[in-house]
C-alpha cells in the first residue's frame, strides 16, 4: 500500500468493535440491542475488584447487510483481551438463537461475527467456557439456514475456544495483520517450552497463523486489506455465496488424508502447511 | 501424570460397553458400540497413546487427528441414523487433560479439527441423537468443548480428581497477571473459577454428579449406577424436546445467561 492510499483508507482494524458493526451494515440501519446503557455488568469482574464495562465488551446490531436483515456480532479486542465472560457470551448465543428463530419463522436473518478476543475470560473460566459451547451450538443451527460469516481483523486476533467457533463459521475473512490459533504463543510456551514455540518470535507466529497463510491454506476464505471498504465487500460477498454445500468443518475426511501425510519426526513450517493444505484442501 | 489416571477414559469405556472391540483401529479415538436401555448405542473416549506420532498427544490429548477422528465417528451414527425415526444415542466417556499444545498443531489448524468435532457432536445432537457426556477425569478447556460439551446432558462422578476448567493453573496464572497461589485464593471464593467438581455442579449445568464407592476400581455396583444414570439421562431426554442447551441455563449462577437473552428477546422485533 502507497503512502498515500494509506492516509486514504478508513482502517477496520482502528475501529472499535460498535464502530466495526456501524461500519458492515447498510447506513442509518443499524440497531444496538442490549446496549451499554442496558448496564449489563460482568457479575464476577467486580468480584474481583477488576474493571467492568456496560456492554461487556460485546456489541450486538440489527440492521441490514446489502438490503438482507443481518445481525453483527462484534467483540471489543481493547476490553480485557476480547475476552468471553457469561455476559458477552450470552449475548453472542442469544443473538444467534433468535437469528435462528427468525429463520424458522421464515425471516432469513444472517449472522457476522467480528472475532477480536483471546478466547475465555479466565476471570470468568467455567462460565466463559460455557457459554463458548453454547455460541457455538448456535452457531451450527443457524448455518443451516444462512451463511454465518466470521472476520477477524486485529489486532488481538482469534484465539482460544473462539477460535474454534470460528472454524463452526460457513466463511471467515481476514487481514493480513490478524492471527487465528487455537492456543495463544504464552499458553504453549507455558505448557511446552521455548523450544516448541517462543513466544517472542513474532515472525513465526505470523508466518503460520496470520490471515495471508491461513487463506493461502484454505483455514480462512479471504486476506483483505485493512480497509473498512473491503472488508465489508467481501462479507457481503461471502453471503452472496449462500450456505456452502459442506462447511470447513465438516470436511473430515479431506482433513486426515491431508494430517496423514504429514512428517511428524521434525517441527512444521509454514511452508509444509502451503504445500499440503493448499492441494489436499483444494475445492 | 500418572498412567492410572491417564486411563481412565478407557477404563470406563472398557466398563461400560462391557469390553466392547472399538469399531476402529485407531489409536486415540476409541468408539464403541454397545447397548443403552435395550438400544444400540455409540461411545467415544479418546485414550493416552505413547507413540502417537504427534509428540504433544500422547498423554489423551486432543489434537489434531483425534479431534477429526471424533468428529468422524460421530459422523458415521449420524448417517447409519439418516432414515430412522428413532437416533441412536451417543455417550461421550470423557477424560482429557487438555487439548494438544505445539507448533505443529498450530500450524495444521488445530481450531480447525476441534470445530470438527464440536460440529459433529452438535450436528448428532439436533438431529435428534441423545448425546450424554459422562466426565471421568479432567474435562479441560478446548478438549472438554470438542469431546462433550455439546452434550444434551452431562454426568460428572464426584472424585477429586475430576476436574472442569478453562485452563491449567500455571497457563491462567501468566495470561491474567496472577500468581497460582493468588488463583487459587480467588478460586475459592468465585465459583466458575474454582476446578473442583463439586464448584462446577454449582453452576447448574450438570444433569447429575454421582458418588461411587471404589473409583480407584469401581465394582459391580458402581458400574450399575453409572449404567443407571445414563439410562435415566437417556431417558430425560427423550421427554424433553428440545434439541438445544438451555436446560444449562436453570442454575442460580446463571442469572446473567438469562437476563441477558431475555433482554435481547424483547428488543429483538423492535424493527419488524
């Protein structure tokens, strides 16, 4: 990007999450549901003495997505982390549950999810992990109706039990600068050593999870620019695709011919994964 | 770890299918087919293998093959089931430490295999498969949501060595700034933090938590309650018709779960 289209574009990735949501739907639609001035504090932050926030660091939105009904689901990366306590978890499943509802009523509501967390809120662990399980529930029951498309922009990324509610995603866009992993570079270097993966090596950690390598190996759909324009273009995309014949997450037997050609004697690089996942897992 | 813990998703396997041959060859997915309250049913434990051929799942971790193996063999009772009215019921037998933590996992989407699972296991359960998850040992974080957590109903045995959580207490205590003895404090008086069985039944989303008398060596009789319990799970499901995870959401700690919901139903149709 040249300097000048840089001082040009609207970044995504610098919007806050209600911002992000106003940003993907059509102008002057969009609707908060269960707003900040709602006040629905986390219970177990203050607990702790830990701050709070009145949205939870989750916004929900209404509106319409190129003139279909939608609701976005926007999590706030600077709010603790993006992290998944009860509350922001509830509001995520509830949603989803009534997009669900709405489709079984005949209104083909659609589902986005802006993904900007670690994962649990481990000041909330049981009840986070919980209410993990139930988003994704609902995810799979509303993906048999409408696409449920998932971004992950940056800077914080997709990690943890969300990161697997983003594999249950019928399509997931990305940027360059967003990761998407299951366990966080700290987490295996706390359970497995520096040797298996340090944590600061920034290069690595991009080179195998970054947007650019996860869409180049078929784990995420689409690396946009940073740059609001785009990427609300390509989720708009994504759901002009309709329901996918069979989701990434369900083609298990695609995955093993791949996993079973793999040479577990030595550590992978992000080279392997291109070579592997980019025939095996080919459309 | 010691391997008599290590095992004990295989030793309940083992005892409740009464030493049923796993359908597959494979190593650390094990599915077995056995009968539950005079139906066929379907169980899965994924169990310790030494020389898996990925270093970080060798202690029952789930990995990358095992959680695409989960998913393909919840898969197969989905497709056996396609055409009949009544689904054969799936008991997910679960003890697992954690999931795999490694470069290589990372790098092959590991996300990727346990929304594999979950998926599977989701898919089963609202089509109509009873899915019980019966937690023996640890049921730990992104392992826990893959093999059970998508269960219609879960059962825990009430043993100090079963435990629900999000994280180990070293790994917790580094992401949040804590000390693990300042965790541990805190565990204590804040339920879902706690890792013990009986803070998690607290929280209201277990069916049941048993007592055994010889969990070391369960007897006879222990092995009839457990049978028992899954009988009466079984069967409070096939009464309840909802194919959902709301009867979770009942508990006292889960206020804020249904406010919450309850709130964004009555804004919902403002627009329409």
């Amino acid at each position: 990007m040249t300097i000048e289209n840089l001082l040009k574009r609207d970044s995504f990735i610098e919007r806050g999450a209600r911002s992000r949501a106003q940003a993907l739907l059509d102008p002057g639609t969009f609707r908060e549901l269960a707003g900040p001035f709602a006040r629905l504090y986390s219970p177990w932050l203050a607990m702790q003495h830990l701050v709070t926030q009145a949205d939870d660091g989750v916004v929900v939105a209404k509106g319409k997505l190129a003139g279909k009904p939608t609701v976005v689901l926007a999590i706030e990366g600077a709010f603790q982390g993006g992290s998944m306590g009860e509350v922001g978890a509830a509001k995520i499943a509830g949603a989803l549950e009534l997009a669900l509802r709405d489709n079984e009523r005949g209104v083909p509501t659609q589902a986005a999810i802006v993904f900007e967390t670690g994962g649990v809120r481990l000041q909330e662990a049981n009840l986070g992990l919980a209410g993990i399980a139930e988003l994704q529930s609902a995810i799979v029951a509303l993906r048999r109706h409408r696409p449920v498309v998932g971004i992950s922009a940056g800077t914080v990324g997709c990690y943890g039990g969300m990161s697997i509610a983003a594999g249950l995603c019928s399509y997931f866009v990305m940027t360059r600068e967003a990761r998407l992993g299951l366990n966080g570079p700290q987490v295996i270097e706390q359970e497995a050593g520096v040797a298996e993966f340090d944590a600061r090596q920034r290069a690595l950690i991009w080179g195998l999870t970054g947007g650019e390598q996860r869409t180049a190996t078929h784990l995420a759909d689409a690396c946009v620019e940073d740059d609001t324009a785009a990427v609300r273009s390509s989720v708009i995309g994504c759901f002009a695709r309709g329901v996918p014949p069979v989701h990434r997450s369900d083609r298990t037997a695609d995955f093993l011919a791949c996993l079973a050609r793999v040479d577990t004697d030595r550590q992978a690089t992000a080279q392997d994964v291109r070579e592997l996942y980019a025939k095996g897992l080919e459309r | 770890m010691n391997t008599n813990h290590a095992s004990r998703g295989a030793m309940w396997l083992r005892l409740l299918t009464g030493g049923a041959h796993p359908v597959h060859d494979w190593t650390t997915v094990h599915a077995c087919d056995a009968i539950l309250a005079g139906r066929p049913a379907r169980y899965l434990a994924v169990v310790p293998d030494p020389d898996n051929a990925f270093p970080r799942a060798r202690n029952g971790e789930v990995g990358l093959v095992e959680g695409w193996r989960l998913a393909q063999a919840v898969r197969e009772v989905i497709a056996l089931d396609k055409d009949a009215a009544e689904k054969r019921p799936i008991v997910a037998v679960i003890d697992v430490p954690s999931q795999a933590y490694g470069r290589r996992e990372e790098a092959y989407g590991i996300h990727q295999a346990l929304a594999g699972a979950v998926a599977a296991y989701a898919d089963a359960r609202q089509a109509g498969h009873p899915v019980i998850g019966l937690i023996v040992g640890l049921a730990m974080s992104g392992a826990f949501l893959a093999h059970g957590y998508q269960a219609n109903r879960l059962i825990a045995l009430d043993d100090p060595l079963v435990a629900v959580h999000a994280m180990g207490k070293a790994s917790a205590a580094r992401v949040t700034l804590r000390s693990v003895e300042a965790l541990e404090q805190l565990a204590a008086s804040v339920p879902p933090m706690a890792y013990d069985i009986r803070s998690f039944a607290s929280l209201g989303i277990l069916h049941e938590v048993l007592q055994l008398t010889n969990l070391a060596l369960p007897d006879e009789q222990d092995i009839a309650l457990v049978h028992g319990a899954l009988e009466a799970a079984l069967a409070d499901i096939l009464e309840d018709p909802r194919r959902d995870l709301s009867c979770r959401l009942r508990g006292p700690h889960r206020g804020a779960s249904r406010s919450v919901r309850e709130l964004l139903a009555t804004e919902w149709e403002a627009d329409q």
